[in-house]
C-alpha cells in the first residue's frame, strides 16, 4: 500500500465518532463562553509585539510555569534584549536572574543562549517558520514549533498540548494516545479556520470546565454535544 494510502488508514482509524461539524460548532460555543471571562494567555501578550523571537523566548519561559509569570519574566529579559544577538551579549546568570521564578529557569537561560547561537550561525539570526527548521533548535519540541508559527509567524500550524489531547479524545472527534497523534488527525480533519485558536480555547477551557479529573459539565456550553469519553464521574 502506498504510503499515502497508509497515512489516510492510519487517520481513518484514529478519527472519533464526532462529526466535523459538531466539532466546529463546539469550539464556536467554547469562544462565545470563554468571550469576557478575563482570560488571557501570556503568549497572546507576548505576540502582540508580532515578534517570532519575543513568541520563541516566550514559550520557552512559559515550560511549567504560570502564565502570570512567564508574561513578566519574559517581558523583562526581552526588554533587555529584544534580539538574538543582545541576548548572547548577556550572561547565563544574569538571564536567569531575568527570568526567575520562572521554573527551571538557570537550564532555561542555558536553553536560550544556545538558541540565540544558532539563530545567527544557522538561520541568520531570524526565527525560521517552517517546523522542520524550529525543531532543529536546542529545548523546540513541536508544541512549541507550532505556536511559534501559528502566533509568531501567522500561519496555519495545530498546537497540541494535553489540554487540547484530552479534549478531543473526550468529546470523540479524535481517538489518540499521545499529543503528536492528535495534531496528524487535526491537521486531517479540521477546518483551517480554527487550527490557530483551538489551542487557546482548549487551555482556558480545559482550565476552568474540562479539567482532567472531575469535569464541571453540569456547568459545560457543550455538555449535551460531549460524547464524555473517558469520564468516570463529573460535578
């Protein structure tokens, strides 16, 4: 069998019982609820300067740590050095003195360093767009390559993280093990439109509504559409 035909069994298999356009019309509700609700993730404050290496530092920082955090810690090491070439100028201490509390943050100050280096020596010192490239840079796994593109370049890319995983295998639009299986289904199935925002929705949903354990459906926009997968009990 060829391998596009196998690519598409393979997608076949792990596509959910949901229909794409009850999935489509679930994260429109989702946005309507989230609307107003005082939410903001530190990365969309971050990409409002429309800097794919401010996005990179950003996610980099935000690695087990709070978004309250990650907006401060990286806005003050950006404000010293906005570009790959001033933070190099910087020592590894003194970027881990920026960036704390941020979690991990003396390995994160290594991490950065080393991605400044090789932004100037392998990509001249701009954030390349295309994930095979970000995947090349020390500390970028695809969660991170993906929200680079998608809110540091503005091109069509699926951040998957676990909070988007276990929404779509609890609502049966996916049926998937592992993060990276969920984005080949996604990219397979859903609309492009939704590709960039279905990453913020889901963590602020999967935060507040569909936590991982004991989910508030009696409170859920979408509980009479949620096929509950994987829900042993609820509140």
């Amino acid at each position: 069998m060829p391998k596009i035909e196998e690519s598409r069994e393979w997608i076949k298999r792990h596509s959910g019982a949901l229909s794409t356009q009850k999935m489509s019309q679930a994260i429109e509700r989702i946005a309507v609820h989230l609307n107003g609700s005082g939410h903001e993730l530190a990365l969309e404050k971050i990409a409002q300067q429309e800097d794919p290496f401010h996005v990179l530092v950003g996610c980099i920082i935000s690695l087990r740590t709070k978004d309250e955090v990650t907006d401060v810690a990286a806005s003050r090491l950006l404000a010293r050095a906005p570009t790959p070439d001033s933070l190099l100028k910087i020592a590894e201490e003194e970027i881990s003195r920026l960036i704390y509390p941020a979690g991990f943050y003396r390995r994160k100050a290594q991490t950065l360093r080393a991605i400044s280096l090789m932004l100037l020596e392998e990509f001249e010192g701009r954030v390349p767009s295309d994930i095979d490239s970000l995947l090349m840079l020390p500390g970028v796994g695809r969660k991170t390559a993906n929200l680079v593109r998608a809110v540091g370049h503005g091109l069509p890319a699926i951040c998957v993280d676990t909070h988007v995983h276990r929404i779509c295998n609890r609502l049966d639009y996916v049926l998937t093990h592992a993060p990276d299986e969920t984005e080949q289904v996604l990219r397979s199935r859903l609309p492009p439109q939704f590709w960039v925002p279905i990453n913020a929705l889901f963590v602020a949903f999967g935060r507040q509504i569909c936590v991982p354990i004991s989910p508030h459906c009696s409170t859920c926009p979408i509980r009479e559409g949620c096929r509950r997968v994987g829900v042993g009990r609820s509140r």
